[in-house]
C-alpha cells in the first residue's frame, strides 16, 4: 500500500486533498495528481494523520511499494514517489 512520508505531511496540509490517478500510455504508466475533496467511486483512501490521498484502482496498484513524498518549493509543490524501505 502506498504510504505517505511523515515530510509530506505538512506540504500535503497546505495543499488539501488529492488524487492520484494512473493510466498506461503507449507502454509507459502516467501519474497525475488532482486536488478534489471527495473520493470518486472505486477509489481507496489513505491516511496519515489529518492528511488524506485517494488513489483510483489503477494508481493502487501501481505505487503499491512506494512512499509519497511532497516538498515545498515557495509557491509550488514537488511530488515524489521512492521505493519503500526493505
């Protein structure tokens, strides 16, 4: 399951809510992240304290062994996805 860095949170605060969809594009798997504030059907949510990241089913299963990270870069955000940890 995706989990969300403890760094991330903050940034994800100031953010709101998002989802993370996935789709396959000519062989390569394209990740797009949304702010929304209500998850759509299907969807699964994941929590980390008060910050909460919905995931369409494609996405779940695509960043299953990854850690979310969010860094704040004055008026903009940087999302990252790293391996987790063994």
């Amino acid at each position: 399951m995706l989990q969300i860095d403890d760094e991330a949170v903050a940034a994800l605060a100031q953010i709101g809510t998002i989802r993370i969809t996935a789709e396959e594009v000519d062989g390569e798997v394209e990740i797009s992240i949304d702010e929304v504030s209500e998850p759509s059907e299907g969807d699964e949510v994941i929590e980390h304290g008060e910050v909460r990241v919905f995931l369409d089913p494609a996405a779940v299963e695509v960043l299953d062994d990854q850690v979310l990270g969010v860094h704040a870069h004055g008026d903009h955000f940087h999302f990252s996805f790293e391996e987790q940890p063994a």
